[in-house]
C-alpha cells in the first residue's frame, strides 16, 4: 500500500476496486460460530459509517439535523445516531450538529470477551494507514454489561495493539497525548461486541469556543441547543430567557436563528487526519458563511440578576460574533416582563441537588409559576428542571413532558401554554 492511501479518503475513486482488508476477529471455543464477523475496511472507500453520540432524549433531534444536511437514512438510537456519509458529510456533521458531542467514524467491529480477542481485533486495523509515528494518538473507552469491566485496561490493551501494529510497519511508535491528539480512538465494548472509532471531533462538539468562562452550574451549550429546538422556535417570535446566567440558551438560540454553524469557531480533529482535504473542508466553510444573517433588535433577550453573570454573557455573545444581536437586562424574576403578544420564554432553574437547597428553592418555583401566569399570557413557557417535586410549586399544567439528561441527571422539559 502506497503512503498516499488512507482508510479514510470518502470522496476519491481509485482508478481500480480498492483493496480490501478485513478484521478477522479469533472466536473463543465457547463462542457460537454464527457469532463470527469478518468487518471488510475498504481503503478509497466513499462510504464512512458514523455515528453521532448526542444527549439521551435529542437522538430525533440529531437524526433532523442530519437530514437537514442531506444525509439521509440515520438511524436514532440510545445515546445516538447512527448514519453512513461520505468525507465532506462528515465534514458538515462536525460543523453543523448543534445536538451531538461527537462523530465517530468506525473501523472495525469484532466479538471480544478477553484480553487476546482486544488486542487481535484492534491490531488487526492498518493503523500504520492512518497513524505515523510522528503524530500523538489518545484511547477513549467506554464499556458497558461485558467481560472485560476496567476501562483503563481496555484502553491500555488497546493502544499496545495500536503502536506494535505501526512500530511492526514503521520501525517506531508514536507517542500518546490524553490532551490535545492528532488522533483519537474510541473503543465500545458493549455485551462482548466491541466497535473501535476515529473520533473525527476532537474536543466534544459542546465546546463552541465562544464560552470564554463556565459558571458554577452551567448548561452544556448541546442540551441547550437542544431545549430550544425542542420548543420548535424558528425566529418568528421573540425568545426570552429570564434566567439567563451567562447566556448559553440565548446564544443557541441566537446562532440558530442567524444560520451560524456552532463550529465555526474551533477546530475538529479531522483536520489532523492524513487523509484530511482543506480544499474541501475550506469549500464547506464559505458556503456556510455565505448563509448567516443578522438578527433583528429584540429578537433574543435574557435577563439575570447576577452582574458577574450578565458580564460573561456579554463577552460570550461578542466572542460568538452576535454583539449587538442579544440583549441582556440586570433585573430578578419576579421583575421579568416580555415585550410583544406572543412569544417564546425558556428557563433552566437550579435543581437543588445539594441538601438542604429544596426548601430555599420552593419560593423560586413559585415565582416562576407566577411571572408566568401574570405577565406572560399569548406565549409559551418552558422549564428545564431536574426536579420534578420542585416543578409542581410552578403551578400550572405542563401540556407537554420531554425527558432530557443533564449529564447523569435525569430532566423534564416541561411545556406550559399561557392564556
């Protein structure tokens, strides 16, 4: 195989069939025969399956935002999407997806219920292909109702696989950086099937580059990408987040409605791959570009009591090129009143995990209830809550439930009709 030929190169046909290579995994006596796969990797292939991890309860959302970008045929799962594409869909999933943390690209998929049948399977991938020694790699694990339980063994067991295949290759090894890799390889091992990945993201998709601070508790900016899309807001109607913090709703919002990809600020770890084409990817970027809108006085506002807050929503906003595009106001719930007869107000109060916080809470929910019932009629209300028994001091009706994670918490996003 010449150094110009990468697993990864979606998008170029070879001016004869690739050659394939499979990853014959070994069966363990005890193991059914039918159990056996032998998972081709087709080197110049154009097709790359994919999968896209998202928050638990946004797997629709993601498959949406796929179609949208005209890649057809996902398919949501928990905890995600799975979805087959070429290089530049990869690309534009990387750049577009608000809902996903990120994109995995697979390599192989084999049986695995010991420490030999790991290191067969994953040394069995070209890594040589994909990987020099010169470049930085790092291991991600997750494992899940299988033989093997330590994820830091699996993870070490893996990257041995991978740097004996290309020292075997190249005579040398690269080195590995957990920080900042030219490539990282995810491993699945989930009831003794394990998948092994490229993670074409890089750092999780969450992270925008717009946020120049987190505050104490803050939101990821993908479930509150996600909370706005599930209410269905198309920038129509104004949006108003009363309790704004340091303006992540606000900010999804804003870039939803301006048509700006929340990549456009950061860099994905495709862009380190051997196979990566800049003349395409800078392609994707200016037709996005072409795309972006400025949005109108009033559109988007929030409002916190917190000045600290209220200062790092502001230079979040600017660092996301929207200055001048949201609007912030230093005022308490209880003082909230929205402007125009129909609208959309979104909030994400504490939850009150910690001991003690329910009781200090219960006025808040109660607010909440009030500010929306008295000043809010015409509009539709939602509340991000990790705390059901919190959100029945809210007082009215919920028309509508979606379960959502906040990390390991489980939340309702609870939908409130206003008369």
């Amino acid at each position: 195989m010449s150094k110009s030929s990468h697993i990864l190169r979606p998008g170029k046909r070879p001016a004869k069939p690739p050659e394939m290579i499979a990853t014959r995994v070994p069966i363990s006596p005890s193991t059914n025969k039918s159990a056996s796969m032998t998972i081709p990797i087709s080197y110049l292939n154009s097709t790359l399956n994919c999968f896209a991890a998202v928050p638990r309860g946004a797997e629709e959302l993601a498959a949406a935002e796929l179609a949208a970008l005209g890649i057809s045929g996902a398919q949501p799962g928990k905890g995600g999407v799975a979805f087959s594409t070429d290089r530049s869909g990869l690309y534009r999933a990387n750049l577009w997806l608000r809902t996903a943390s990120r994109v995995l690209v697979q390599l192989a998929l084999f049986p695995c219920s010991s420490p030999a049948e790991l290191y067969a399977g994953v040394h069995a991938v070209p890594w040589q292909e994909l990987i020099t020694p010169e470049m930085t790699l790092a291991v991600d694990c997750s494992l899940r109702d299988s033989a093997l339980t330590h994820s830091g063994f699996v993870a070490l067991k893996t990257k041995d696989a991978v740097v004996d295949r290309i020292r075997e290759s190249c005579g040398s090894r690269p080195n590995v950086d957990t920080a900042s890799p030219d490539v990282r390889i995810n491993v699945h091992l989930h009831k003794n099937l394990c998948t092994i990945s490229l993670d074409s993201s890089g750092d999780s998709l969450d992270r925008r580059g717009y946020r120049l601070e987190r505050n104490e508790a803050p939101l990821r900016e993908t479930l509150a990408a996600t909370v706005v899309a599930l209410t269905g807001w198309d920038g129509s109607v104004p949006l108003a987040d009363p309790m704004c913090g340091s303006g992540t709703i606000p900010v999804e919002a804003a870039l939803m409605a301006a048509h700006i990809p929340p990549g456009f600020q950061r860099d994905f770890g495709f862009q380190r791959w051997l196979d990566f084409d800049k003349e395409l990817w800078e392609g994707i970027c200016a037709d996005a570009e072409v795309g972006i809108r400025r949005l109108p006085v009033g559109l988007i506002t929030g409002y916190d009591l917190d000045n600290r807050a209220l200062l790092l929503a502001g230079r979040n906003v600017a660092k996301a090129g929207l200055e001048g595009q949201i609007h912030f106001f230093h005022a308490a719930l209880q003082d909230f009143r929205p402007e125009g007869d129909k609208g959309v107000v979104i909030l994400n109060p504490p939850y009150g995990k910690r001991l003690g916080e329910d009781d200090d809470l219960r006025e808040l929910y109660c607010q909440i209830g009030d500010v929306m019932k008295k000043y809010c009629r015409g509009w539709t209300g939602y509340v991000l809550t990790g705390n059901l028994e919190l959100a029945k001091y809210i007082g009215l009706k919920a028309s509508r439930r979606y379960v959502l994670f906040n990390g390991a918490i489980e939340c309702r996003l609870l939908k409130y009709d206003l008369y």
